[in-house]
C-alpha cells in the first residue's frame, strides 16, 4: 500500500532518523523528509507543504518545543499535526 502524504522527521539522531524513515517507508509512507533539528525542520518546511512531522523534543540549535511554538507563529504551518 502507498500513503501519498508528505511526513517531516525531526531528529537530531541520524541512527533514529534513518530507522524512522525506513518503518515508515515499510509501512507505505514514502514521501519522508528528514531534518536534524528544528533550525533545518524550518528551511525545510519553506520549500514543500507537509501532511504530519515528527519530532525529537530534545535536539541542539533548536529543541522540538522551540519548533512547535515556531510553527505555531506561521498560519500556513500551525495545522499541521504535530
């Protein structure tokens, strides 16, 4: 089966990231983005629309919660589950 939504994983973790990507690619989600903090989950999120993110609470540069309320900030992004 193929789910065509677009995920964003924010990990800072590359073992974590990969391991995430690859379940959710087994499990028929393709369309996965990793990111290694929140700083690069933003630069991310001005160039292609997602249907969900998951995320790592605690990262360098920029923690989860310091990107939720980021996200929250931008009427174009609050909606998206997080």
């Amino acid at each position: 089966m193929n789910f065509d939504i677009n995920i964003l994983i924010v990990e800072d973790l590359l073992t974590t990231r990969l391991f995430l990507r690859r379940t959710l690619k087994k499990l028929g989600y393709f369309n996965v983005v990793l990111a290694e903090d929140g700083q690069a989950a933003l630069e991310v999120l001005k160039q292609k629309p997602f249907d969900l993110i998951i995320s790592d609470w605690h990262m360098p540069n920029m923690d989860g919660l310091d990107l939720f309320k980021e996200l929250t900030k931008d009427r174009k992004l609050r909606d998206i589950p997080f």
